[in-house]
C-alpha cells in the first residue's frame, strides 16, 4: 500500500487510518507573511471597529450625569422630629410618620397579636357605621392660612360617602371641628415652622385630606390595617389621607373618659402630626403631660404602648418599657408662648 495511499484519486481501504488531505511533494505553499491590515480611516471605520460602543458609550455618559444632577439636588434624608421644652416640633416632611413612607410607622403592628391591653379597647357609646362606600367626599369650605412663618402645608376636610350623618352631626360639623383644632395656637403652627390652611376641592393639589372614614374601611390594607384587635386611625402616604376611625370619633379612648372633645383635638393633632413628619414618642415621665405623639387611643403608660409596638412589625423602639405613666394631652404644645 505505501506510498499509493497518498496518490490523488486513490480510494481508502477499510483498513486505512484517516489522514491529512493530500498535497503533492513540491507544491506546498509558504505560508504568506500577514500584512497589517490597513486602518480604516473616518467615522465608518471607528463604528466598524467599536460597533456597539459607539452607541452606548454616551448613554451612558447621559445617565451617569442625569444621577449626578438628581443627587446633588435631592433634599436631604428626613429625619425624625424632636419634642422641644416647650412643646412638639413638627419636622416638615411628610415622608417620615407614614405607614407605607420613608421610615413605616404604622398604628397597628404589620403582625397579627393577642395582647391584654385594656385602656386600648374601644369604649362602650353611641352607635356609628361600620362600612361605607371606600370613596370619599370634600367637605365645601376653606380658611385663611394660619401661623406666621414655615412651610405652608394645605388639607381639606373629607367625609366617607355612606356614613350615617346622625353619628357625627354632619359634614359642617366635623369640618368645623377639624379646621378649629389645626387653627389653634397650641397645634402645629405654634413654633413658626409651619402654615396651615384649609382648602376646597377646586384646589389643585392639597399637602394631604383630613377623613373621617368608617371603621371597615379603616382596616383594609391599602389603609391602616387591621393587625390587632383595638380600632386605630393612621396617616396613609400613599393616600394622602390622615384616615379618622369614625367608631374613636363618636366613643373616644378610654384614658379620655368621657371627655370627647378633648380626645377628638388630640386624634387630629396625631394623626396631621405624621403627615407633617412627626414620629412616635414615649411618655417623659410620670404625671407629665402625654406628647401628642404618643399612641394615646392606646393608653399614656409606657408599658402599654411599648407592648403593642414591640413586636414583629411594630414601631419597634420608639417606646420604652419604662413604667412611665402621663396624663392625657391634646396639644403639640399646650401652653405656647404669649
């Protein structure tokens, strides 16, 4: 067999290893010497060579300075308020005390508990309705701005369509109720760090809605939830709502006794007081004044409050179990300066 394996033509046997094709003797060729390839000169051959990258490259460049400007003019990280000497400071941001915003600080615990707190449950009273349409209507009426100085911050005063108005004496009268509690030298305009006012419907686009709003309505998700067993009003971020539980508006809380008025000024005040930036706080000290920033429908004992907080999902450390019991207050500071 020999060489005739390599002759052109020639048919493998069975037997015969697989081999390189056949070249002639004296017919090889020399490899080429590889010529640079020439450069391509202009825009074509920068596209050609860099594909992709053309295109990207100041995309990219768009983007990162997009990010740079949007972080260079950002506000700066809300942080939570502080309670002065003389009374509760509104922070000014209504990001912070929202239940679904910034840092989450929600009424009711994000976890189903059974807990015996016994100044928490709803007091026995007048009658009210437990579900209502989930829409709400805007109150006609409007005020003038109220307080010296600060940011202006605007709300209007709405009402759940479908609650019986014999269990809040109407419309007028919890718009009224509601714009005199925030009109008030010891609310939130007190120090000149804010404005108040009360607008209408034809306003284009108010800080946030002032809402009675029916228990069942109050416990759905979308609004302060229904983890625990103690009816709660709340501040919803998302909804631009400070969502009044109308079963506290008609029965109150029990460390209010039957003082109704007084609870109904401090459930505004809280509850407007996340929607300005206010977090939760403890009780200072025994027999002080509770800050309206305290979870009063609750209780104004420290170890009340702090167990229904402590808990997976609750606003966990804001209250210490300290056995601080104060005195129910109202105001964000009662005794504002003459």
């Amino acid at each position: 067999m020999g060489e005739d394996r390599y002759r052109p033509g020639s048919r493998r046997t069975s037997a015969e290893p697989l081999k390189a094709s056949w070249q002639p003797k004296g017919d090889e060729e020399k490899p080429a010497a590889r010529r640079p390839a020439a450069k391509k000169r202009g825009v074509g051959g920068f596209v050609k060579t860099y594909g992709w990258r053309v295109y990207a490259l100041p995309i990219l460049v768009v983007i990162t300075a997009l990010v740079v400007v949007n972080t260079a003019t950002s506000p700066a990280e809300p942080g939570s308020s502080t309670t002065a000497s003389s009374g509760e400071t509104a922070g000014g941001n209504a990001a912070d005390g929202a239940i679904d915003g910034g840092q989450a600080i929600p009424e009711n615990p994000a976890k189903p508990v059974d807990v015996n707190v016994p100044t928490a449950e709803l007091p026995t009273g007048g009658n009210y309705t437990e579900s209502g349409k989930g829409t709400w209507h805007v109150v006609p009426g409007s005020g003038p701005v109220v307080g010296k100085s600060g940011k202006l911050y605007t709300y209007t005063v709405d009402v759940e369509d479908g609650i019986d108005p014999s269990s809040y004496a109407g419309d007028d009268s919890f718009a009224t109720a509601v714009q005199g509690i925030l009109s008030d030298s010891r609310s939130w305009t007190w120090n000149g760090k804010i404005r108040l006012q009360r607008v209408d419907s034809s306003f284009p686009d108010p800080s946030f809605h002032v809402s009675l709003t029916t228990p069942n309505t109050t416990h759905r998700a979308d609004a302060c939830g229904f983890q625990i067993k103690f009816e709660a009003s709340c501040y919803r971020r998302s909804l631009d709502r400070v969502l009044i539980n109308l079963a506290r508006w008609v029965r109150g809380a029990k460390v209010y006794g039957a003082d109704m008025t007084g609870y109904r000024q401090y459930a505004i005040n809280h509850e407007v007081g996340h929607a300005l930036g206010n977090n939760h706080v403890g009780c200072p000290g025994n027999g002080q004044p509770a800050p309206v920033m305290m979870q009063q429908s609750f209780g104004v004992a420290d170890d009340y409050v702090a167990m229904l907080n402590n808990i997976p999902g609750g606003d966990k450390g804001k209250v210490a179990s300290d056995h601080h019991v104060c005195v129910p207050n109202a105001w964000p500071n009662p005794t504002p300066p003459a």
